[in-house]
C-alpha cells in the first residue's frame, strides 16, 4: 500500500481539534502509531481514543508550544519514549485578529508570532535534532494560503505563516542531504472551530466563498490526505514544497467580472 504508514511513528501536534484531529484519525487509519498532543491532555486523550478505537496505537502527551523550552522537553521525552520519531505534522497555532495595520500593537504581534512562527520553528527543530540523528524523517507543516495571498487587516497572522513557508524551504535545503524531508500543506478556508464565527455570519460566508472556485469550505478530512501522503514513503522524493489546497482560491478570481461592452 504505497501510502501506508505502517509502523511509522508519527507526532501530531495540535492535534485535538479541526485539521490535526483529521490528521490523526487518517493516520491511524493507514497504520500509523500516533502521538496527539495539545496544551489540554484530556482532549488529547479523547482524540488518541478515538484512533485506538479504528485499530491504532495512540498516545496523548500535554504541549503548549507557545513555550519552547516545554516543548523541546516534550518532544525529546516522546523520542526516548518510542526511540524515533518518523514524522512530524506541525498544526498548532492561533487565529488572526482582524485588525487594520495603522492599529496592531506590539502585543498583538508578538502574540501570533509566539505561537504560530517562534514556537513552531522550537518544536521543528527538536524533533527535527531526532530525525537528523537517525538519518531520516519526514516534517509537515500546516501554513495558509494566506502566505501568498494578502489579507486585509490580516497582517499579523498573514506574516506569520509567510515566515513558516520560509522556514520549510530553507530547512528542506539544509536538511535534504541527511535524510529529512520538510513540507508544508496551505489551507484556504475550513470549516473548523477557527471558522466557526464567519460560517454562521451569512454576509462574510458568501463573500469569502465568492471567491472560492469550487464555493464552499473545505472539510479538515480534505486536508489529512495530502498531509498522509507527505509523511509516507510515497512522498520520498518531495522536499521544500508547499501544497496548496483551497479549492481553487489562490487560481484567481472566482466572481465573474462584468463584461465589457
């Protein structure tokens, strides 16, 4: 089975809810031995349960990567644990504040970059410090589409996930010779917890979808398979490559524009 994850030991961090959730749950399905951490262990454990009960090996460990001293101490405990550690899926991060440029303070800042760039590099390179060791190792990270399509008054969350679109393709230069391959996967628009707010606001929903080609939001599970297919062997000569799955939103415009007489 080309993409099989068959006695892979595969780390997902934020994986309780949304797209890591959807990760998980896919994982186990193609033989995976999963570990699901979050910064509340009990929600971790409710999604390991889940796994366990479609047939896999899980395990839930408490993270919060928005420390990243915690965390290095987390994931080298995992490593020692389960003696390698064969692929990361890097998910946690938080949602953007809506916000104009003129108005960001440095609070706000430093809040998103704490946790989405600073704290999601720290958990790559600890894990990543493993890979290197044992000479291979697949890393995924979830960035946005975003990265590549400007936000109005998205600029904080925006810069962000454009610095973890840098952060894949130079790791993937440095590391491609000893074995570890880095990858990111870029949703658009999700129906997650994240989402929730402008799902239920029909005004934003149908202007959002507006330009989104196949109009309407993805489903987490719809971003799980090209994460799956990142961390197996299929995925063996991939590297530094950020794969886009929105529907179509970063093709162009989906509105027709008026003709012209």
């Amino acid at each position: 089975m080309i993409f099989s994850c068959k006695n892979k030991i595969i780390l997902v961090i934020g994986g309780t809810r949304g797209i890591g959730r959807a990760a998980v749950l896919t994982l186990a399905d193609v033989g995976a031995t999963v570990i699901v951490t979050g910064r509340a262990l009990e929600l971790a454990e409710t999604v390991a349960a889940e796994a366990r009960a479609r047939g896999a090996e899980a395990f839930a460990w408490a993270m919060d990567i928005g420390d990243p001293h915690a965390s290095r101490t987390a994931i080298d405990a995992i490593a020692a644990r389960f003696g390698r550690i064969d692929a990361l899926v890097a998910n946690a991060g938080i949602s953007p504040y809506w916000i104009r440029s003129d108005h960001i303070t440095p609070e706000i800042w430093d809040e998103l970059m704490a946790v989405n760039l600073r704290g999601t590099f720290f958990a790559v390179q600890a894990a990543g410090r493993h890979m290197l060791t044992q000479g291979s190792g697949s890393i995924v990270t979830v960035s946005s589409v975003t990265a590549t399509v400007g936000v109005n008054r998205g600029l904080p969350y925006v810069a962000t996930k454009g610095g973890l679109d840098a952060m894949i393709r130079t790791l993937a230069i440095e590391w491609a010779d000893r074995g570890v391959r880095v990858n990111g996967v870029a949703p658009g628009y999700v129906a997650t917890d994240l989402t929730h707010g402008m799902r239920n606001n029909p005004g934003i929903t149908d202007h959002l979808l507006g330009e989104v080609p196949m109009g309407r939001f993805a489903e987490p599970e719809e971003l799980a398979g090209t994460i799956v297919h990142l961390c197996s062997d299929a995925a063996s000569f991939i590297t530094g490559q950020i794969f886009v799955v929105d529907g179509g939103f970063a093709a162009g415009r989906a509105k027709q524009t008026p003709a012209r007489i």
